[in-house]
C-alpha cells in the first residue's frame, strides 16, 4: 500500500511537470496567439513628410497574443513561418488595417444628426442644447451610449474622443458602456457656465468639483482616458477657463478637448466677449490650455500665427469635413497644417457632422480640398487630398493629434490591437469599380469615394471581434436582419 501511495504521487509529479513543459513550450504560446490573413495596410509616419509612409503585404497577416497586442505584422509567408502551430482566420481579400479614430465626436448629438437647416450658433440654440438636457438622467444617458458605442463598431471605429455633456450622469454612463466592450475612449463633462439655457449651466467651482471627481474614477480606469472639455469660449466665463486651466496643472496627463474658429459669427462673439484677447486661440493660450494632449475642434478661420502658436504648444486639430460642410463653416485649410506641422486628426463631429462612417468623412474631406480651388487666386496651389493622407489622418494621424500612437493607429510590435476589416467589394458598384483599379492607392480612393458602413466587414478591440446585436458588421446587419 506504501509503495502504491509513492508511485502515484511519482506519477502526478510527472503528469504536473509534463504540463508545465508544455504550458511554457513556445509551440504551446502559439496556439494560444492567433494570425488574421489578409491585405494590411498600416501608417509609419505622415505621407506629408516621409516617401514611404505605410506598410502594405497584399498577403500579410497579423499576428495578435492573448493579451490583445501586436506581437507581429508582415508578409504570410516569413510571419507564418514563424509561427508554425499558429490559429489562422482567413481575411484574404480583404484590406485589415487598424481601426479608425475619431478625434472629435459628440456622443449625446447622436439623435440630433441631421437636423436641417442652421449654421453653428442657431443650430446649438435650436437643436442641441434642449438635446443636451436629457442627459442628466442615467438610465437615458445609458441608452443612447449604448446606440452610440454600437455606431462606432458598426463602423470600424476603436477610439474616439468624445463630448459628453454638462451632468456627470452622461460622462459615466458612456464610460461604462465602452468599458462592455474594452475600447480605448477619451471623454469628459462639458464645463458651460453662461451664454446656455440655465438647465445646461454650471459654475465655476462646481465644473471644477464634478470634473476632478470624474478624473479620479475614469483617467487610466482601463483604457478610459478622461478630457477637460469648456465647450467653447463663449459659453465659459474666464473664470471657469481658468478653472480648466488648473485641473490641467493638478493632472498634467490628462486632455483638454473644445472648439475652436469654427464659424465667423462665433469668432467674432469671442472678440466681443474677450475684448484684450489678440484673437479666438489667444483666449485658450492665455489660460493655459494649450500643449500636447489638447485638441481643438475645426480650426476653420485660423490664421497663420494662430496655426504657428499650434504647432509650437503641441496642440492639435480635430478636422472635421462633414460638420463644416453640414453646418456651412468654411473649408478646413489642411495644407497650412501640414506647412506649419500641426497634429491634425480626422473627426466625424456628429452630430455636426453627417456620418459615423470614416470612408465617408475622408470622402468629404477630399471634396473640401478639391472645393477650396474655387476660392484661391492660384487653384494650381491647392492640391487634392490623397487617399493615402485621408486614412493616415484616420489612423496613425489621429493617434498622433491624441498622443496615443505608443498605444493605437498603427501596428508597431506592441500597440494594443484594435483593427478593422473592410471588405473593398461590399456593393455591386464597389465590386465592378475595384476590377479597374491597379495599385493600393487606387483601390483606397475608391473605397473612400463609394464605401461606407456596408464595406465594414469586422471591428476587432483588444484583439477581440465585436458584434452589434450579434451580428459582425454593418454590412450583415443590413443583409440579414
Ligand atoms: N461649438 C460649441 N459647441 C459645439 C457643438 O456642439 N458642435 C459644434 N460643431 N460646434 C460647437
Ligand atoms: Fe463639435
């Protein structure tokens, strides 16, 4: 009985090293990874600087551990080779690449889109504060984050920075809803304190109290990220500014996300307003709410020096084409960024904006540019937007603006890996189009002028695929509900 006792507990011995061997044998680890066969495509520096800004293996796959980050991107062939025991989902034909980032969104404007017919100031009174108002209450604050979260998976979105509104309700209630899915979301509480419908105001001491509070719970609570958010220059007294101004000291790593020149009668309400301000991005300055990490929606009317003060605090613009399209605006001047290096990101700015969908925006960004021309001396300075810049601009661009690309944007070895994959023949006229197309970049363009949420086949967070009420993608939503 003795011995019997010795030798099993020998065998389990055994047994326990055996499957620690394997559990820790490299073969094993790559079971555990998985591989996504496809065409990629993902940025390594802005197209306005560098000759070989992308990579891109039209067979390529990449490779994704178990803790949802980039272990490895390349051609099939020599990834693969790497990888000999490897789980393989099959995405040939179609293009992954990361997924899309929003630099400038507001969340609780998702049922307002579309609303007809004012320009930036008649359109808030009208439209958006008594929309805004709503979402003091959790329960429909949740509900609306909920069909708003599922809009950015439904279009190949992973990260966006994000408007919430004045109550605190709205900003947990976003938080929480993109914490279901672990999205990588920066967000924050507007501070308003005049010039709103007194339901929509706060003051200074209490947008100082409520956003501290929210720092505290949401700033690096798993991929939350949270941002100082004054809406705009008219609606905060220069005390609340300098309010924000101080939470930005006390929480140096945070962001500060608001508006800027978006709209001539805005811009001269802000001269009246701030009488011995030099001009709008003056008024920001002078508080302190310039350096990396902040973001400035539009940026339509700037000037030069204004584009220089950017470029040298390390702020950045949010672009946003179908907002100021939408509400009338003006033309973004791209170039003069690109000239004066400012971190420029692409954002929806719905609902200002006209679609969730990125192809769609980088579609109107490029008519912007080719509009522009009409109102220049020499159109032969203007030059047309690129693809290649519109899904840099989508991509590792807007992870730039949002100081985020050690993070997301692109697929170095070790970004958390959030992607996207479009299927560049969703539509009959996509798939007839794409037979005439050679190179990538063609094929991008396209996909930009005639895609939308159908050519999003599949949004994948942390390495893990999303689904919208159980289905994958817009496209199969559409199909077979
Ligand atoms: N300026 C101040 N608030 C807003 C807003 O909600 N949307 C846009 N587009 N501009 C703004
Ligand atoms: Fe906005």
């Amino acid at each position: 009985m003795e011995t019997y006792k010795v030798k099993l507990s020998k065998c389990y011995k055994a047994l326990i090293a055996a499957a620690v061997l394997t559990l820790t044998t490299p073969a094993f680890a790559q079971y555990q990874t998985t591989a996504y066969r496809a065409s990629i495509l993902h940025f390594v520096d802005d197209p306005a600087v560098s000759q070989t800004p992308y990579e891109y293996y039209e067979d390529g796959v990449l490779v994704v551990g178990t803790d949802g980050k980039v272990k490895a991107v390349g051609p099939a062939n020599t990834v693969l080779n790497n990888y000999p025991y490897i789980q393989v989902v099959d995405y040939s034909g179609k293009i992954l690449m990361p997924g899309f980032i929003d630099s400038h969104v507001h969340y609780p404007q998702t049922e307002m889109i579309a609303s007809f017919g004012e320009q930036l100031l008649d359109w808030l009174n009208t439209y958006t504060f008594p929309t805004e108002q709503q979402f003091s209450n959790k329960t429909y604050a949740k509900s609306v984050a909920k069909t708003f979260i599922n809009e950015l998976v439904r279009n190949g979105t992973t990260t966006a920075l994000v408007f919430g509104t004045v109550s605190p309700n709205s900003v947990d209630a976003l938080f929480e809803e993109a914490q279901t899915r672990n999205m990588r979301l920066i967000a924050g509480k507007v501070m308003m304190d005049r010039n709103a419908p007194d339901y929509l105001l706060d003051t200074p001491a209490s947008s100082y109290t409520d956003s501290k509070a929210l720092i505290q719970k949401w700033h690096k609570n798993g991929r939350a990220l949270y941002a100082v958010t004054p809406r705009f220059a008219p609606t905060s007294t220069p005390e609340q500014l300098a309010k924000a101004g101080q939470l930005l000291r006390e929480f140096p790593d945070v962001y500060m996300h608001t508006h800027l020149s978006e709209n001539k009668a805005e811009i001269a309400w802000v001269q009246s307003l701030f009488p011995s301000s030099t001009g709008y991005l003056d008024v920001y300055n002078s508080f302190g709410l310039s350096r990396n990490r902040s973001v400035y929606a539009h940026g339509v009317h700037l000037r030069d020096d204004e584009f220089q003060s950017l470029a040298q605090t390390g702020a950045a613009i949010a672009f946003c084409p179908t907002s100021n399209m939408f509400l009338g605006s003006g033309l973004f001047n791209l170039q003069k960024a690109e000239q004066y290096g400012v971190k420029v990101g692409l954002g929806t700015d719905v609902g200002a904006g006209t679609s969730f969908n990125a192809l769609q925006t980088m579609n109107e960004a490029y008519k912007m540019t080719q509009l522009r021309k009409a109102f220049v001396d020499d159109p032969s300075t203007v030059n047309p937007l690129k693809a290649i810049k519109a899904y840099y601009l989508a991509t590792l661009g807007a992870a730039r603006a949002l100081s985020l690309e050690n993070q997301v944007g692109s697929f170095k070895i070790g970004n958390e890996a959030d992607f996207v994959v479009i299927n560049p023949n969703a539509t009959d006229l996509l798939k007839f189009r794409m037979q005439k197309t050679n190179t990538i970049e063609d094929k991008l363009f396209v996909l930009q002028m005639l895609g939308d949420d159908r050519a999003i086949q599949n949004t994948y967070v942390m390495g893990k695929k999303q689904t919208v009420n159980g289905y994958g993608s817009g496209y199969y939503q559409y199909t077979y509900n």
